[in-house]
C-alpha cells in the first residue's frame, strides 16, 4: 500500500496513509524495525456524541508546509462540522514525533470536542509480548517490550497528560 507525507530524521520515520492514519514507524533503523506492522493507529473525533475515525467520509488534503519536511493537513468533515489543520514532524536531533492540531468548530453553538488516537504497536514487527500501560508520573501511556519504549502524550493549552484511556 502506498504511504503519504512520510516524516523523519533517519532514525525514526513514521508514514501515514491516504485516510492520514500512521501506518508505519521504524525505529531505529529506517526500514528494518516496523513497530505497527502496517497496521493502522487510528485517529478521530468525538463530538455531539458521534465519534468519527479519519476515513472516507472526511474531506483531507494531505502536504507539506513549503521548503519543509513539516506536514500540512486539511481535514474536514460537514456533517460533523468540523475543521482540522494538523502539523506532524520528527525533531531532527530527538527521536520525537509531535503532532499539532487546530480545531475549527463550523457551527454557531459552542461544542465539546474530543480527539482519539488508537495505537496498534507491534514492537520488533510482532505483537508478542507488547505491553502498555498508563504512567501516572507522567500522564503518559507507554508501550514497550525489551528495549524499545514509546510514550505517548497528549496536551492542550490548559494542560498536558492523558485523560481517558483503555489497554
């Protein structure tokens, strides 16, 4: 399957797909460690108690910013009413992934919207032995197994940590 507007250093490189899902991320070596296994982590959107996952219905122009390895995506989705613009890049010195969302609420009522992310790790390309569990340190879900660790971590302008979550 294709893959669209890779991000990476040289050492972590994520890829998504056409529906703006991560569907690779090597580590450390680009191209031999596959932690998802081309399996999907999901992304989507809770409002007006709906949940809507990144998918056919949502309108996405997927690019980067100019002159840079920094994506540049349009989501939007009418029936829900909403507007997305995500920022993904890898810093180039740590093997960071940090993705930025804007949220634009199109309707004239003011809404509460949630955002979800679903991760379907499999550490050293397998799914044996994968282990994840909530950090209450670090408000952080990190998965690992044997030397490989991923955190996972979540802010918004009022604060950062994880706030729902299931293993």
């Amino acid at each position: 399957m294709p893959r669209d507007i890779p991000v990476g250093n040289g050492n972590l490189l994520i890829n998504f797909d056409s529906d703006y899902q991560i569907r690779d991320v090597y580590f450390p070596f680009v191209g031999q460690e596959n932690h998802s296994k081309g399996a999907p982590f999901r992304f989507g959107v809770w409002v007006d108690e709906r949940c809507s996952w990144m998918g056919p219905e949502w309108e996405k122009d997927l690019r980067y910013h100019d002159d840079s390895l920094t994506t540049n995506v349009y989501l939007k989705n009418e029936v829900l009413g909403l507007e997305l613009n995500c920022t993904d890049v890898v810093d180039i010195d740590s093997n960071t992934f940090i993705r930025k969302i804007k949220v634009t609420n199109l309707k004239d009522e003011e809404r509460q919207v949630r955002l979800f992310f679903s991760h379907d790790f499999h550490l050293y390309g397998n799914d044996i032995g994968d282990t994840a569990y909530f950090d209450p340190r670090t408000d952080s879900i990190i998965h690992y197994k044997a030397n490989r660790y991923f955190l996972i971590n979540c802010c918004t302008s009022e604060k950062c940590g994880v706030d729902h979550y299931a293993c």
